[in-house]
C-alpha cells in the first residue's frame, strides 16, 4: 500500500514472539513502508513484561505501545507475585497505556470435565484481578475471547468496569457486538473479514458504527486468506484495512483516519 494513504495502527501485534523478534528490524521496516504508524504489542506471560519494556526503549524504527497482562493460556501458572509486580509495573512504567492480553479461553477443554472446570475458574480469578488492577489505575484493557464472551460481560459488569478498550479477533453476531460497545469498547477487525467462510463477521462489520472498529493483525498468527501457513507481520495490517474498504461504505480516507481515532481513544492515547 503506498504511503501516501492515511497511517493504520495495528492495535494487536505480538513483536516479541520468536517468530517476528528474530527478524525485528526488518519486520519493522516493512510495516512501515506499508503504512503502519503504530503498533500496540500485547504481553502474554510475565516473563515477557521486562523484555517489553526494554525493548520499547531501544527500538528505534517504529515506536509501539505496551500492554502488559496475563493471558489465559498462561493463567494456570500465574501466582500472587505476579499480579503485585503487574500493579507496581502499572503505577511506575509510562510506556504501558493498557492491560492485556487478559481474558477468558473455554475453547481448549481436555476429556476431565472436573480438570476442565479447575482450569476455568483459574482463569477467571486471574482474569478478575487483571481487570481490578486496571480500573485501579484507570487503564483500559485488551480483552482476549473463545467460547467465553458471557462469562467476560458478566464480570465486566460485577466490576463496573468503565475504562473501556479493545475486544480483541471479533468474530460474531450484532448483538454480540453490540454488548461490548455498550461497555464502552471497541472491536479488533483482522485477517478473519478475508475469508469468505466469515460471512456472518463480514456482515456484522459492514453494518456496525464506524466508531466501533479497529485494526488488527494478531502477527504472528491469524494469517489473511491465501496466506495460511505464513507467518503473519505488521505490514499485513495493509491487507487487512483493504477487505474492511470492500466492505464499507466510506472512502478509504475517511475509514483510515477515523479507525486512526478510534485506536486513539480505545487505548486513551493523546493524538
């Protein structure tokens, strides 16, 4: 895509896993030629929290914004240590603007339904301190969802939660989104509208405020139609803003500025 397109901001892009670190400079380069301006990175575990936070100081081609968090798949080993240096991490450190990748994952159930239970209570005692110590200091959150967008609504709704964020890979119905907007959150849009079995997502997007949506890629994973198999990068964020044009009404101008703001303010960055 050339540069003389509005900049898109990838809102979920894993730099620090092997498969994008390894090639860090280069990956960054052609996100940029591609017309990325800014790139969230999500953490998974907390044994990434301090390379994040290192790395965001000495790259120099891009700068990305941090989110430091505990995803689900990482909850059964998380402890109590971890979640108090994750609050002093978000009392002191001014380069993480948002919580995450946190959430709630029921789609990787095992045969031992009593195993299975366990682990999903973990992950909701895991989730629900996360998103206590994001409204403690004011953060919006990058919320991660398979198979467990009610249990997700009901504690954002115990807590009260009103800092808001990004609902990360959204793939659904109407009313599914509309029950997150009406939390205050935005929509990550990825490779999933490229393919043509998403006919409901691709639907759901093409009706919904452009207020709600934004950009994702999800690198290294979740490769756009005709790339499976490939390691997903930044600069496919390009792609991904061109099957969102075929679907919408706007022009691309208008769609990329606005998608621009909505990241903004999703993530309560300054313009």
């Amino acid at each position: 895509m050339p540069l003389s397109v509005p900049v898109l901001f990838d809102t979920h892009c894993h730099l620090d896993l092997p498969e994008l670190a390894a090639e860090l400079q280069a990956v960054l380069a052609a996100a940029v030629e591609a017309g990325v301006g800014r790139i969230l990175v999500p953490a998974v575990e907390a044994a990434r929290w301090r390379t994040l936070l290192q790395l965001q100081q000495q790259t120099a081609e891009l700068k990305f914004e941090l989110a430091l968090g505990i995803h689900p798949w990482w909850a059964e080993s998380a402890t109590e240590q971890q979640l108090a240096e994750l609050a002093s991490l978000l009392q002191t450190e001014a380069g993480i603007c948002a919580v995450g990748e946190i959430g709630l994952d029921f789609a990787r159930s095992g045969d031992d339904d009593a195993a299975t239970q366990q682990r999903h209570q973990w992950q909701q005692k895991i989730f629900s301190a996360q998103l206590a110590l994001a409204a403690q200091v004011g953060k919006p959150v990058v919320l991660h969802h398979r198979k467990s967008q009610p249990a997700l609504l009901a504690e954002l709704k115990r807590q009260q939660f009103c800092h808001g964020g990004i609902l990360h890979a959204f793939s659904g119905s109407q009313a599914q989104a509309h029950a997150f907007l009406d939390q205050g959150f935005k929509l990550g849009i990825g490779g999933t509208i490229s393919y043509e079995r998403a006919q409901k997502t691709r639907d759901t997007v093409k009706k919904l405020p452009l207020s709600a949506l934004v950009l994702e890629t999800d690198a290294p994973a979740m490769p756009l139609a005709g790339f499976q198999g490939q390691v997903n990068t930044p600069a496919q964020l390009a792609l991904v803003f061109q099957h969102l044009c075929l679907l919408r009404p706007e022009s691309p101008a208008v769609l990329a500025e606005a998608l621009w703001q909505n990241s903004l303010s999703a993530l309560q960055l300054p313009v």
